[in-house]
C-alpha cells in the first residue's frame, strides 16, 4: 500500500470506528497522572520508566483493537511498520498523523533484520502535551512527559513479533524544536507456542 492509502485508512478509522472521549479531559488526567507519579517517585528517571512501562500495557492490549479495526495484514518490512504506525496507528487512536522519516539501514548478516533498521516520528503536535509546561526542576531532573507513547509503541510492536527501542529524541516541553520520537528494530521475534498447544 502507499503512503496515501495508508493515510486514507487512518482517517476512515478516526472519523468512523473510534469512540472519542473530550481532549481536554484525556490530556487533564494523563497529567494528574505524571504529577501523582512524580510525587509518589520524587525521581525523574524512576517516572520516566514507570511511564513507558504503563505505555507498554497499554500497547500489549491497544493492538488487538488496532488490528480488529483496520484489518491491515502483516507489514513487509520495517518501512511499512513505521508508515503504518504513523499514519493509522497514531491517527486511529490520538487523530494525530506524525512525519515518519526512514533511517536508512546499515547491512547485516542473512536471515537477521537489517542492523539500524530505523524511523522517527515527529509530532507536529502532541494531545498529551497541551496545557502543559514543565517546571526547571522537572527539565533539569530529565522527565520525558510523553514517554508513555514510548512503551505504547515498545508494547504494541513486541505484540506482532517486533522488538524494538523506542525513545524520545527531542520534545518541545524540554525546549527543543521538535517532539521527536525513535524507534529501532532490535530483532524480529520467534513466534512462541503456549505449552500444551502443540
């Protein structure tokens, strides 16, 4: 499929088959959110991990519903994931449609995923963010606010048998330019059988 297909099928699914709840409440309480877990924590780093962990529940389940809905096979490459992610993924679920830039890859060996296959994603802007700013305490401190998208994606690939590294590069609530996420493929996963199901 092209990009613009792929496009196509996320604003189908956005304006027909998602049920929308008012922006201005989800982005309050994720908020509430990350204050409880900065109090409950009183260290960046540990909210940091608390919140991609949260994100890679939520993409363990969010990618039964993603599929049931937009019944897209299985992507042929790395490519294609980050295309489907930005343009369907993010759009289905946050009516947002990210830029998706493809790293190119480095070689590898036969049979393994391409070393570096990469993309990034950048967010024009950010549902979660809106309303917020970060005090110097929480910057200096390294809080990611959004880091849960990271877990979200982690969460979601690992689901179709992806590993990968998801990490914000840059976020305009640190005072960067862009909100910038990372994904890398680690390796493509065996697909395990439950015990007894053989």
């Amino acid at each position: 499929m092209t990009s613009k297909q792929y496009k196509s099928i996320g604003d189908d699914l956005w304006k027909s088959r998602t049920e929308k709840i008012n922006a201005e409440l989800f982005t309050l309480t994720y908020g509430a959110l990350v204050v409880q877990l900065i109090q409950d924590y009183e260290d960046y780093a540990e909210v940091n991990k608390q919140l991609e962990k949260m994100g890679y529940n939520i993409g363990t389940r969010l990618i039964e519903d993603f599929l049931a809905r937009s019944s897209l096979g299985r992507c042929s490459d790395f490519k294609e994931v980050g295309e489907v992610v930005a343009k369907v993924g993010f759009k289905t679920f946050l009516n947002i449609t990210p830029v998706v830039v493809h790293i190119p890859p480095s070689s590898s060996a036969p049979g393994q995923p391409p070393s570096g296959a990469t993309f990034t994603l950048t967010l024009e802007e950010n549902p979660l963010a809106e309303f917020v700013e970060l005090p110097d305490e929480a910057l200096e401190g390294g809080l990611w606010f959004s880091n849960v998208l990271c877990g979200v994606l982690r969460g979601a690939l690992e689901m179709v048998q992806m590993q990968v590294e998801a990490t914000f590069v840059s976020d305009v609530l640190r005072g960067d330019d862009t909100t910038e996420i990372r994904v890398k493929l680690i390796k493509y996963l065996e697909e395990e059988v439950p015990v007894g199901d053989d």
